[in-house]
C-alpha cells in the first residue's frame, strides 16, 4: 500500500498539469466546482499514516446550487463474535460453553453547507450538523452446573444515546475535474445519555433485578478531521 501512495500522488499531479496545459491551450474553463444537481462521496485518506485510505460512515453531499449544499454521514455497523470457553469432553461430563458479544452502531450527521466564492479551484465553506447516535452491546456467557447449563447476559454495558449540533468549517481543493482533497474543522455541544444496563438469566431461582440506574454527560469542544477527506463529484 505505501508504494500505491506516491504512484497516487504522482497521478494526480499528471492530471492536474494536463488538465490545465488543455484548459490554457484550449482557451476552456474547466468547470472543477460542482454545480446544482451534482452530488460528491467522500472517504479519508491519511498518505503516510499505516492504513492511508478508509471510510468512516459513508458521506454524501447533494448540491442544490453551486454554492449551497445538503451533506449527510451515515454508518450502520454491527459486530458479533463467539468464544469457545469450555470444549466438551464425554469422560468428564463437561459440555461446550461459549461467550457471545455484539455491538450494534447507529450513527447520522445531517447538515447544510455554504460555499464562498474562493477560487476555480478552491471552494471554503461553513454550515452545521446535527449528530445522532445509538449504540447498543450484548454480553451473554455460559456456565455449567451439574449436567445443567445456564447463561448470564448483561444488555447495554456501554450502551448509549448521543445527540449534539456541530459548527463547521472547510474546505474542498480540486485536485483534477471532479476530484478533491479537504480538510474540517468544528465545534459542537452533545447531550449523551446512558442506556438502562438489564441483566438476564435462566439460573434456577434468578430474578431479574431492575435496571441498573442510567447516567448522561455534556460535552462541548471544538474538534477536526484527524484526515485529510478525499471526494468525488459525479
């Protein structure tokens, strides 16, 4: 991956360095800004960072002028895994148990952009976002009792509700025609309220407590884009 980096970049300067020896010899204005109807997708990229190009949520923005535009990140992810914690053996009486975890993850960022005129190239903007987020866990292990086997499940251990509004500014430079690196910065407020954590049981006798009293916390700072945004327009 590292050797597709420079290879990468030395791509892009070609296209720039052509597209603008056409645009001169041709005495055409290249259109690199999108216009209204054009949308863009965007995923980071970090060239001298271990892992250079990833995707947190998918970002889409939907261009109503050339200067005003809806965005929206969206991530939906889910993780589950299953360790064996005990083998069966026959001879002494022991059966398979397992533990079980999953994670689940809601994330949306609706927001509204507004382009400055900059330049051919260079599109600054400010707008704002609203940030949702729920996140839900599942922990459920087994033991062993006799020839009996039970489970413990806890719901919701670092299970959570997040709402804020985030301020942002940024930019988008138009490497080559529909092509573009950026760079954000923001500040935002959240609300983020604890889920009510349960536990469950099929232990003999095991009566389900009442949910472990939830907390909530309120943060407020400014923040950035750890890497740099690479986008399409199409």
């Amino acid at each position: 991956m590292k050797k597709i980096i420079p290879i990468f970049l030395m791509l892009l300067s070609v296209s720039v360095w052509a597209q603008d020896a056409s645009t001169e010899e041709g005495k055409d204005t290249i259109q690199f800004r999108p216009i209204a109807g054009e949308k863009t997708l965007e995923l980071q990229f970090a060239p001298f960072g271990d892992d250079p190009i990833s995707i947190n949520g998918i970002k889409m923005r939907w261009f109503k002028s050339e200067r005003k535009a809806f965005r929206l990140t969206a991530n939906l992810g889910f993780v589950t895994s299953k360790d064996i914690t005990q083998q069966e053996d026959d001879d002494l009486g022991l059966k398979e148990l397992a533990s079980r975890n999953s994670n689940l993850d809601i994330s949306l960022k609706p927001g509204f952009e507004k382009h400055l005129k900059g330049t051919e190239k260079l599109s600054p903007y400010f707008g704002g976002e609203v940030d949702l987020m729920y996140r839900r866990t599942k922990m459920k292990g087994e033991f062993q009792e006799g020839e009996s086997v039970y489970y413990n499940e806890i719901i919701n251990e670092g299970g959570f509700f997040r709402v804020g509004l985030n301020a942002i500014a940024g930019f988008d430079f138009y490497v080559a025609k529909k092509l573009y690196l950026g760079a954000e910065v923001g500040y935002g407020v959240s609300f983020r309220k604890d889920l009510s954590v349960k536990l469950k049981s099929n232990y003999e006798d095991f009566e389900e407590p009442e949910p472990a009293k939830d907390g909530f916390s309120f943060a407020a700072g400014a923040f950035t884009e750890a890497q740099i945004r690479l986008g399409y327009t199409f």
